[in-house]
C-alpha cells in the first residue's frame, strides 16, 4: 500500500512538473511578443526614426500599447497563479446579482454600440443576492462578456443574464457570435490556449482561465455549450 501511494505521489509530482514547464514555456511565448516589439520600436527610435517626428509619435504610441499587454499579462498571471494556489482571501458578502451583471456590462455598453452588436442585461425578477466576492465575480463576468463580444460580428447579440436553479445560481452570457470548434471546447479554460480560427483575434488566452478560477474559488464551474456558426452560451453555476 505504502508503494502504490508512493507511485500515486510521484505521478501526480511528474505531472505537476509537466504542467509547470508547459506553463512557463507558454508564459514565455506570450511575452515574447511584446518584448520583441518593444526592441524593434526602440532600435528604430534611435536609428532611422530619430529625426522623423510622425514615426517617433507612431513607434511611441505603439509602445504604449505594448507595455499595457505586458502590464495586463503579468498582472493577471499573478492572479491566476494566487488564485490557483489558494492564497486569495475572497472578500465575502451578500450582492445583488442584477447589480453584479450589470457593471460587468456597463464598462463595454460604447465599445458594443461602436461594433454594432446589441448588449442586454436580464436581470432576475424577483431580484436575488449571491454569497460571493463581488469585484472578483465582477472581474470573471467582465471577462466573459469581453470575450462574447470579440468574437460576435456586426448585426449580433450579446447577452447576459441569470436564473436561480434550487440552492444554485447560474449567471450566463449568451451570443450570436462565431461559436467554438467541438476540437477547442475542452481546452478553452487552459492557461493560453487559443483556438485554432481565432489566431487573428487580439488576446492573451488567460481570460476564460480567471473565470473558472474564480468560479472553482467560490465553490462552482464555469461550462461552456457552443456549435460553430451559432453562437456560444458561457455559464458560471455558483452556490447561492
């Protein structure tokens, strides 16, 4: 018994090994990006583009906008990882869950008008309250509402609603958009993973990530049900 246990151990040790090397390699292929990006801008600055005014103005607003990916990856790579590790303290309390799903879609409701995409808010009625850390649960809805709305075109819909299911509360949000391939479905919540038709969508993969972090932090799941060319239904179930 002592050497089955031992073996279990040491599987689950080489395992753990795996999945940190997979990680760092991932990690370090997602700061590649913006790191390399930085040190063309910065060579061209001090050669060629030096003396020109519009390309220092262009190369300089470029970098801006590296340097947020790079502060947005390794912001939330330490809140996956704290998240993972379970060295969050959730700050628990009672909150209506109309509220929650609205100012997860508030900060998008210009971006989604810009798009052309209609955004709704279906707030339970009567109106029901969740035992949960309202920013963290703000932060998992905001990043499933930002994804629904990068893959929905011009003339879609996007929703986000929620419904009482017994002791459980299920917070959805729905759209008209490309949907997911079947092959993708089972790996869309992994560190970095991104689809194989969606390499031309701005993204890091660790959004879908947080989300099920955060939902496995208060106790629930995140499950996604999609068919591609019909839309993608992302759901949080959450004990009340």
């Amino acid at each position: 018994q002592m050497a089955a246990r031992l073996e279990t151990s040491f599987a689950e040790l080489a395992a753990e090994r795996d999945a940190l090397r997979r990680f760092i390699a991932d990690a370090s292929h997602e700061l590649r990006s913006p790191i390399t990006a930085l040190k063309s801008f910065n060579e061209l600055l001090q050669g060629p583009a030096a003396s020109d005014t519009s390309a220092t103005s262009e190369f300089l607003a470029e970098s801006a906008v590296q340097i947020a990916r790079l502060e947005w990856i390794t912001a939330n790579l330490l809140s996956l990882s704290r998240l993972e590790a379970g060295l969050v303290d959730l700050d628990l309390g009672q909150h209506d869950v109309g509220d929650l799903i609205e100012s997860a879609a508030a900060p998008f409701r210009t971006s989604a008008q810009d798009k052309g995409v209609s955004l709704a808010v279906n707030a339970p009625q009567p109106p029901i309250s969740c035992h949960c850390d309202g920013t963290r649960m703000e932060m998992a809805l905001t990043n499933l509402v930002d994804n629904a709305l990068k893959f929905t075109p011009a003339g879609g819909s996007v929703t986000i609603g929620a419904d009482p299911a017994g002791n459980r509360l299920r917070i959805w949000v729905q759209d008209s958009g490309v949907g997911v391939a079947l092959s993708d479905q089972p790996h869309i919540f992994e560190r970095f993973y991104r689809g194989r038709d969606v390499a031309d969508v701005p993204g890091s993969g660790l959004g879908l990530a947080i989300v099920q972090s955060i939902a496995q932090a208060h106790g629930g799941t995140v499950s996604v049900e999609s068919e591609p060319g019909q839309g993608s239904r992302f759901t949080l179930d959450l004990p009340l």
